[in-house]
C-alpha cells in the first residue's frame, strides 16, 4: 500500500504543488477583502445568520457559529470548494482509466470505432 501512495505522489506531486500554491494565493488575496467587508461582529453575524437561513448553503458549507471572524469565514467558504473541487477530481480521474469504463471487458475491446478486423 506503502508503494502505491509513494507512486501515486511522485505522478500527481507537480499537480498537488500547483494547487496548493493556488489556494495559498487565493487566500492571501482574497483574505484581506473579508475583512474589508464584514469589518464589525454585526456585519459578520447577519452573513452568517443569511447563510444559514438558505438551504444550498448549509448543504454545501455547513453551519458557522456566528459571528465569525473574517479567517474563519474563509476557510468556511473555501473548504467547501475544495471538497467540491477534490470530489470532481476524484470522478474525473476514475473515469480516465479503461478499467473504469469496463472492468470485464479486454483492453482491445477500447480501440477506435471502425478499427475493429474480422477474423
């Protein structure tokens, strides 16, 4: 198991990195702007009592104790995208293999339309 987590890191590390630096980039510019706009604790309580008054928003970043701080207003916001983010990937990565198209079938069984040859 050891062996198949150290291949897979060495695969998609370039992937993890550019990532990563994404997200650390998107919260050192995006960070400062909630502060800007939810500058009092009553500003901040009424986004988090609007939020959690809409149904979408509580399925997809679940409930935050009011009245928040700014920090934790964006990692409420941005965990949620994340999840959403790695839930697509995980699909995305399962359906470019052939064996996830069909477990059963031989891999010749994936050639192009029209390739195919009569015994």
């Amino acid at each position: 198991m050891r062996w198949m987590l150290a291949i897979l890191l060495r695969r998609h590390l370039p992937g993890i990195a550019v990532l990563s630096a994404l997200v650390a980039a998107a919260g050192a510019t995006v960070l400062p702007s909630y502060a800007r706009t939810y500058q009092t604790d009553a500003a901040r309580a009424a986004a988090v009592e609007m939020a959690a008054r809409n149904g979408a928003s509580l399925v997809l970043y679940g409930r935050l104790e009011p009245p928040g701080t700014a920090a934790a207003m964006y990692l409420w916001e941005m965990g949620a995208f994340i999840t959403i983010g790695v839930a697509v990937a995980a699909v995305l990565m399962g359906c470019g293999s052939p064996a996830a198209w069909s477990p059963t079938a031989p891999p010749s069984s994936h050639a192009r339309p029209g390739s195919h040859r009569a015994p």
